[in-house]
C-alpha cells in the first residue's frame, strides 16, 4: 500500500440546505487512479469542489497529503467539467496554460522557467504547435486539451478531473486515456465521469457517487453497487469487463 494522499472521514455537505453528500469515507493511496460514476446531480462535482477547499464541509475530516485542505490545495490540478469561455476574450493557449502558474507565486510575473513548465505540459498533450492560438479559436475538444494542460502546470501530486472527455472525439478520447495511464505513473488521479464503459477499463479503482459514496478496492462494478447508486438495474461483467447495458426502466429515455 501507498502513502495515504486523501483521507475523507463521515464527510457531511450541504448547499442552500439541502444535504447533497452525507457520510462519505474514501482513503486514496498515492498512484492511485480513482474512477468516480454517479447520476446527475450525484454530488461528484461537489465532491471535487470540497478537494479542492472550494466548497466547506458541514461536518467531517478531509485531508489532503496529511494536512487540511487549505494547506495543500497547491498539490492539486484540476481540469473542471464545464469550462465556459468567452470566445472573444483575447487569450492564447500559451497564456491560459501559463496562469496556472500564478497560484505558486508572489508577483505576477513569469519566469523563463513558468514558460518552460508550460510548453512542457503542452507538449504532453498535443497542443503545443497551437500555442500561440487564440482560445477563442480552438475546437471543444482542443480546448479541453489546453485545459488538462493547465492543470499539469501546477505540477500537481494528484489531479482531479471532472468529465474530461465529454467534448471530445472517441479518436482523441482513447488517446487521452492513455496520456492518463502515463501520468498516473508520477501522479494519484481521481477522474469523474458518466461513461461506465471508458472508465472501467483504465482505472484502478471504481466509485459510484450519489450522495454517498460506494467505493470498492477493485476495478470492477458489480451489480448491487451500479443498482445502489443509479437506483436501476444493470446488466454488465462478463469476464470481468462492464458493459454498458442498462435495460430500459423508469425514468431513463430507451434508445
Ligand atoms: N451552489 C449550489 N447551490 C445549491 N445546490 C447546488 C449547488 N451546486 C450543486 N448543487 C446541487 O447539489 C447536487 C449535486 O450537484 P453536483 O454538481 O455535485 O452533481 P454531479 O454529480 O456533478 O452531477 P453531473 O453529473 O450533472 O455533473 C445537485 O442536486 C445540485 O443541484
Ligand atoms: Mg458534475
């Protein structure tokens, strides 16, 4: 077992008033890689949000690499699910990438050395020819690159990343999978998404988030888990691999 990076003990969360996590216990060990699943409105978001000292607990212990969160939020990247940008905010990629750099500084200028950091995470992800393009001009998918990017220049210990591959092709998604597996050799990463199917089989360890968490020490789904959570049944596992089937029940358009 590894260091212990995130250690969430009876975690209590409530937004105008209404319990939206309620006892939430997860131990993450260090090169870890935590997949989350959940519904809409499961809390995942939330979640992350508390990680990242965003968002304050009602009640409950979260540590963060032994220390309070607001000690060690600097360890954390975090590449969020909707990125809202006004597309005519004269911004390049280089410079959205090198902001990141800012939360570890006193003044706000960059060093030779901040931009070496993020050519370097650009590079990591494909986008560094692009570097002195408007963000405004990228696609969905390119965007989403610069802002995983953005994240590693933090040079974050763990990275939290919340529906990274909503906007992006299949071609890239699959690539993207693999930049992941490569940087969960140097970092712990917790990824939260709704596609069952892609996150099963990259991740290490599977969660389903709503309003609790169900958390088991195995990739696998299993049937009680994705029931407990998405409250509907699911047909999946064969040979240890999920399938995404969920039969048509109440509540869930059939295609
Ligand atoms: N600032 C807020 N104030 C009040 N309620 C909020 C706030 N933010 C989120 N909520 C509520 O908290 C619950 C959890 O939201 P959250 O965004 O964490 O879910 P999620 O699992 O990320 O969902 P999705 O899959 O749609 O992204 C939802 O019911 C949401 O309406
Ligand atoms: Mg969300």
């Amino acid at each position: 077992m590894g260091k212990k990076v995130i250690e969430i003990e009876n975690l209590f969360v409530e937004l105008d008033g209404i319990t939206v996590l309620e006892n939430v216990n997860l131990t993450v060990n260090e090169y870890d890689f935590l997949g989350i699943i959940g519904p809409n409105g499961g809390g995942k978001t939330t979640f992350l949000r508390v990680l990242l000292g965003l968002v304050k607990p009602a009640r409950g212990k979260v540590r963060i690499m032994g220390n309070p969160v607001e000690k060690n939020r600097h360890l954390l990247g975090y590449v969020p699910q909707y990125a809202v940008f006004d597309r005519s905010f004269p911004i390049s990629v280089e410079e959205v990438v090198v902001s990141a750099r800012l939360a570890r500084k006193q003044g706000i200028r960059f060093s030779n050395e901040d931009y070496r950091i993020a050519a370097s995470a650009l590079e990591r992800v494909e986008m560094l020819p692009l570097r002195s393009r408007q963000m405004g001009e990228l696609s969905g998918g390119e965007r989403q690159r610069v802002l995983v990017a953005r994240a590693l220049a933090v040079q974050p210990r763990i990275l939290l990343l919340d529906e990274p591959t909503a906007s992006v092709d299949s071609r890239f998604a699959a690539g993207f999978y693999e930049l992941l597996r490569e940087l969960n050799r140097e970092m712990t990463l917790i990824l939260v998404s709704h596609d069952i199917s892609a996150v099963s089989s990259y991740v290490k360890t599977l969660a389903c988030m709503n309003r609790t968490l169900y958390y088991e020490h195995s990739r696998e789904l299993n049937r009680e888990m994705i029931e407990n959570t998405y409250n509907c049944p699911v047909d999946l596992i064969a040979h240890g691999i999920p399938h995404r089937v969920l039969p048509p029940h109440d509540g869930v358009v059939g295609s």
